[in-house]
C-alpha cells in the first residue's frame, strides 16, 4: 500500500504507528521501517521483517532535542554536534538515560541509544504527529542493498511489504553518518553524507573504531549485498558484467555523468538495484574518489563486495 504525501497519507501513517504497527517512511537518507520505539510488539515486528540479528541495534529518530534530551544522557559535544547537523544525516551513539521510554530491543540491550533528527519534511510531518519517537533501520532485508524509493521497499520485502509513505527519491541516498561519543573522546562507527573532517573540525580528531564487539551492522564487512559478485576499481566491463559508471566512463547506470560525488551518493543504490535487476550475473564498479561523501560510497561499495 503506497501512502500519498499528503495530509491523509499523514494521518494515515501516523494512525498505523500509534496502534503499534510498521510503515517505511522517507528520510534524506533512506527509506526507514518505523514503529514507535516504546512498543515491544512494533519492534519485533521490525527485526522479524527484515530478518535483522537480534544484536543489530535501531536508530531512533526523534523530533526535536528535548525528546533526545528524555531518551538519553546529552553532554556538550552532542548539544554542539545537534545544534550544526540537525535535522540532518547524523546519528549519536550516546548514554541510555534510565527509565527512557524504549523496549530493549531497539538497543539490543546496550547501554547506549543511536538519536537522529532527520530533516526529511514527511518524516518530521509523522514524528510531529505521533509525538513519540520512532525507531527506523533501513526498509530492506537485513545484508541488501537499501531502498532509495518506494519501489525499492516493495521489491525488497515483495507480498510482505509494508505500508509506504511515498516522499519519492531520497535527497542524500547513503545512510547517516554515525558518531559515537565516549568518555575519551569520539568515534566514527559509519561514514556518511556529514564527512569526518566536518566534525573532526567541532571535536577534535576522532579515536579510531576499534569495534570490541558489533555494535553497528555499518561494522558487519558483509552488507549491502545485490546478490551477485561484485568487483571495483573496473575501467571496462568484462561480457557478463553489469558496469556501475561514473564520470567519463558511463556504464549501464552511472553514478553521476558529471562526476558530482553527492550526486552518486544520492544514485548508489538505484545503481545497485538496477545492476541486481538485469539478467548479467555480475557487477563491475568504477573507480569513486576517496573524497567528501565518496568515502560513504566506497565503504558501501567494499561491503557490497565482500
Ligand atoms: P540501519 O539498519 O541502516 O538503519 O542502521 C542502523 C545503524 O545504527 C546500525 O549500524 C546500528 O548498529 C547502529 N546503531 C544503533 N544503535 C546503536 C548503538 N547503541 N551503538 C552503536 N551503533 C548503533
Ligand atoms: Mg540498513
């Protein structure tokens, strides 16, 4: 079932969620499966959908700094973070506040809460409308390529597939940037549309991300799969290679003919989608500069490869 964007689709939305159920919604960076994050059966229903492990932990997606403000432990960095990247592509891993009103299943029983504001207006249309905070992971099955459009949500969860509030393509394209903030300074569990440096530039250097234990399936080398080998760094397509372009080598899909970074970011997925569609058994990709957002590309691009 497509939701129109508009107020029915809303309200629609809104009304699924508050009676504990599951709808994907747009944001800037993906669509997200939401349900109201203080809800057992919503949230099972989320992990059962996408087939997620059970220690792979959801962002919640809040409204406004106050409700981050209920759900978690918010010290100056993460004040600092909120003021300059939200509503934005940025997720805080911070301290669990206790008695927060959040099953424990949402965090997979940590002691901390990944908090975003996202900027989408359909998004903030329903979070406004709930009045609670949603948990949303992306709207695919747990290890696929994520859903930049309704249409990826259908195919990715077929007869299953949930309700869909249709904000059409997604601005960004690549999930939020993920910062984790510990005692001794910060860490980058996931690169994203905000860079490092943008927030190295308010914190500091960030320590390095030594994961002691998964704490965010971003961290898990296999994700983001098409289902069929995929190889980078291709100048040319081999016969039974679908080519992933970019820039001056334009492929079967390209990324972006201009060889503008943030609009690759905004087509990896659709790119993906359609490479795994096609009747060629494996996928080549181009070369994607190291740079800005092209960092985000290629650490999706490597685990769509593993
Ligand atoms: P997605 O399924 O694409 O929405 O990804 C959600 C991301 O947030 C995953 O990488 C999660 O593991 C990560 N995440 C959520 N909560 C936490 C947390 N408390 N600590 C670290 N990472 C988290
Ligand atoms: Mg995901």
């Amino acid at each position: 079932m497509i939701l129109p964007p508009d107020d029915a689709g809303i309200a629609r939305a809104a009304e699924i969620l508050l009676a504990g159920g599951n709808v994907a919604l747009p944001t800037e960076t993906v669509y997200g499966l939401a349900a109201r994050a203080d809800t057992e059966a919503g949230i099972a229903a989320i992990y059962r959908a996408k087939g997620r492990p059970e220690f792979n932990p959801l962002i919640v997606h809040v409204a406004s700094l106050r409700q981050a403000g209920q759900l978690a432990l918010l010290d100056e960095r993460a004040e600092l973070l909120a003021m300059h990247f939200w509503p934005g592509p940025l997720t805080l891993v911070v301290p669990l506040r206790d008695g927060a009103p959040v099953v424990p299943a949402v965090t997979a029983g940590l002691p901390t809460i990944a908090l975003r504001m996202p900027a989408h207006p359909l998004m903030q249309a329903v979070l406004g409308k709930v009045g609670l905070p949603l948990a949303a992971p992306s709207a695919n099955r747990s290890g696929g390529v994520s859903p930049t459009s309704p249409e990826h949500v259908r195919v990715s969860f077929g007869q299953e597939a949930p309700a869909v509030l249709d904000g059409g393509v997604c601005a960004d394209g690549i999930e939020s940037t993920i910062v984790a903030l510990r005692e001794t300074g910060w860490q980058l569990l996931r690169p994203g549309p905000i860079a490092e440096p943008a927030v190295a530039a308010l914190l500091g250097d960030a320590m390095p991300a030594t994961a002691e234990r998964i704490e965010a399936p971003g961290q898990l080398a296999r994700h983001y799969s098409p289902g069929k080998p995929v190889r980078l760094g291709a100048q040319l397509a081999e016969a039974d290679e679908f080519l992933i372009g970019f820039d001056n080598i334009a492929g079967d899909c390209s990324l972006s003919p201009a060889g503008d970074l943030a609009e690759a970011a905004a087509r990896l997925y659709a790119c993906l989608h359609e490479a795994a569609a096609s009747n060629r058994p494996r996928i080549a990709v181009t070369t994607i500069p190291e740079l800005g957002i092209g960092v985000a590309i290629n650490d999706r691009l490597r685990r769509a490869a593993a």
